[in-house]
C-alpha cells in the first residue's frame, strides 16, 4: 500500500471540489472535475467523484451518473464502491432488478458493507421477495446490531406477514436505542447533530449528512467526530490498508474519500 496516498493527501489534492460542493456551488464542482479529468482520464476516483455529483443533482443527470460509475468500474473492476453507488442510481431510476445485481457485486467485493446488503433488502421486498428481504434483513442486523434501520424494516416487514410475535422482537431491538429517535427531532448537541448525519448516510442522504456533521463543527469546531466524518462521509466502510487491499489496489491516486 506504499503507493496508495493518505486520506489527508487526497483531501489536499481536491479541497476545491470538496469546499465548492460543501457551499453546494454544484456546477462549479463538476466543471473542476471535468477540467482534471482532461489531465487525469484513468482515475476511478474522479469519475466516482463525477458520478457522485450528477447523482445529486436529480433525475436527469442519473444516466450520465452511471456512465460515470461504469467508467470507473471499467478502470477498477473490484472498486466496491463505484459498483455500490451505481446501484444508488439504478434504484433511483425505479431499475431494481439492476441495482440489485450492482449491489451483489458489491457485497460480493466487501461482505460486510451493511450499508449495500440494507438496501438490497428494501428493493427485494419492494419486488416481493419477502423472505429474501427478510434474511438480509437479518444479516445487516449481525453486521451492526446497534443500527436500527435493519430492525425497523425487518420489524414491519414481519408485521405486513403477521409474524407479530417475531415482529415484536425486532421492535423492542430498536427501543433499546432511544439516541436513534434524535434523527425526528432538532438536535441541540454535537453528537446529537453527529449522530443524525450518521443515520441520515445510512438513508443514502449524503449531503444531508454533510450538513448535520457541518451543524455539530460549529457548535463545537474542535469536536474531532464531526471532523473526521465530514471529510470521511463514506467511511461506513472503514478502509484499513490491509482490509481494503484488493478492492483498491489500482486506485493509485484516491482512496474511499468524503464530501
């Protein structure tokens, strides 16, 4: 991994974007992206970076979106990532069938990513594939048990079955965890806004996220979470250098990085 830089390098080489796409200046953003494309036309990261944005901008940049996540697959076959947040905008489009297939992919390169099998499961029942909803239901709730969306989706799935007694098991789960109840309400404290965009990127909601990590720095500009996750939004996946080794071994200039 000698080759690979830093997170902090990485920030480095594309704080403009990142500061453009904090002050929401979108069209800004994309034309620095194209402009260091131009220079840099093998990097999977910008790509992802450019499908990232064109995602965020609506329904008519999601074909382009996913243009530009193929092309960061076809440069990175075993980027987890670029597959995961291709399936984002297929499911966007209404196309489950194929982001069920991208979110396979992904899961297949990182069995853990809680974050691809939870979303898998919501477009299975959105099918109707109520039983193979409800064991990745299962399997996101032994990744992170601590994270109630699993639970809550399992719990009113088993509820549409009349599986009640099953159901209230999983209800009971999520109570435990009254800090997950902020997410309804105005936090006041760091951590409360921290946690928030926490739930909020679970959600897929990444720029609302941003702007609660956003909400904690500034009532505290020293809280070191808030920080981190703010430059490090998708770092649901936890890139350790060994961990990650294989997925990333051709993303020469980028890691997994945050806007």
């Amino acid at each position: 991994m000698a080759n690979n830089p830093t997170s902090e390098k990485i920030k480095e080489k594309y704080e403009k974007i990142f500061s453009l796409l904090d002050e929401l200046k979108i069209q800004q953003a994309k034309e620095k992206i194209d402009k260091l494309l131009k220079k840099n036309k093998n990097d999977p990261f910008l790509f992802w970076l450019k499908g990232y944005v064109l995602l965020y901008e609506g329904a008519n940049d999601l074909e382009e979106a996913i243009d530009s996540f193929d092309r960061a697959i076809e440069i990175d076959p075993d980027n987890a990532f670029a597959w995961e947040f291709k399936a984002i905008a297929l499911r966007s489009l209404g196309r489950y069938e194929a982001a069920i297939e991208c979110y396979d992919k992904s899961i297949e390169l990182d069995p853990l990513d809680y974050s691809a099998i939870y979303n898998r499961a919501l477009l299975l029942e959105r099918l109707g594939k109520l039983e193979d909803a409800l064991d990745y239901y299962s399997l996101a709730t032994k990744i992170q048990p601590e994270n109630t969306l699993a639970w809550e989706g399992k719990a009113n799935l088993l509820e549409s079955l009349q599986r009640f007694d099953e159901a209230e098991e999983c209800r009971a789960k999520v109570e435990k965890d009254y800090s997950t109840r902020i997410v309804e309400k105005e936090p006041l404290t760091p951590e409360e806004w921290v946690h928030k965009g926490e739930t909020l990127e679970k959600l897929g909601k990444y720029l609302w996220a941003n702007q609660c990590y956003e909400m904690a720095l500034k009532i505290d500009e020293n809280h070191q979470k808030a920080r981190d996750l703010k430059y490090m939004l998708l770092q649901k996946h936890k890139i350790e250098s060994d961990a990650r080794k294989g997925n990333f071994r051709s993303f020469i200039t980028s890691e997994k990085f945050a806007i």
